[in-house]
C-alpha cells in the first residue's frame, strides 16, 4: 500500500513531455485533460501513452549516475521492442524533491506500461489513453 503523502505527491507532479507538442513542451497532470497529445497519438498513429521513469527505483533516492543507469536500461528495453521514448521529466509542484528524468512513450498500453514500472521498481506510472486524460496507476 502506498503512503498517502506520496500519492499526493505524485498526483500533484508536473509530468513534463519535451519538443513534441504543438508549442514545443507541455505538461501532463493527472486527471486533467491534455490536448497537446492529440498531436503526438497523429504523429504516431496511436491512440495511447505511458510516462516512465526508472529513477529511484521504490522512492529510494540513488545517486543521479545511478538513476541515469537505470534510465539508460529501460529505454534501451523499450526501444529494443520499437517504442520511441520522447524526453520528458517529472518534477515536483512544491519543489519537494529533484526532478527525475523520464520518458514519454507513445503507443505503449497500460498492461505493458505496468510490467516495465514494475520491472524497474516504480511505485506508480502515468498512462494515458484515447481520451488524453493522464491516470496515476498505482503498482504497489
């Protein structure tokens, strides 16, 4: 079961996608609607999204070459299976803790979405489908 505090938290991240939209960078809050993925599902012929991050793993706080370790791994096994991983960070409304780099990554469904936040130990992952409403999916 997850601390209510971090689930607050991680409801109240800014998800941040980079140089993919319309205007460039957007923002992805959970339960509000985002336009801006339109453009990306037209893009790539898909109608969903997932928001991955690998970095401390469990919300244990590893060094940033640890963190960009374990990045490095999950993009290169979601690449090896065809995903594109758009950059993108998650970073804290309250400034209560160090951005984390993530990725955004068009297509992938929310079953393997959860298998891949499982794998690299994620609390929670962002998914989002047809309707570009951004859902915490809680994994823990």
């Amino acid at each position: 079961m997850l601390d209510p505090d971090l689930l607050k938290a991680y409801e109240q991240t800014n998800y941040w996608c980079f140089g993919i939209g319309k205007n460039d960078d957007f923002v992805l809050n959970i339960n509000e609607p985002q336009p801006e993925l339109k453009v990306v599902y037209e893009i790539y012929s898909l109608s969903c999204a997932a928001f991955l991050t690998a970095c401390n793993p469990y919300s244990k706080v590893l060094s940033d070459q640890e963190n960009e370790h374990l990045q490095n791994q999950m993009i290169k096994k979601l690449e090896s299976k065809g995903f594109s991983c758009l950059a993108g960070e998650g970073r804290a409304r309250s400034g209560g803790w160090k951005s984390e780099p993530s990725v955004l990554v068009p297509g992938l469904s929310q079953e393997d979405a959860c298998s891949f936040g499982r794998e690299f130990q994620q609390n929670a992952i962002v998914w989002v489908g047809p309707d570009c409403i951004p859902k915490l999916l809680v994994l823990v």
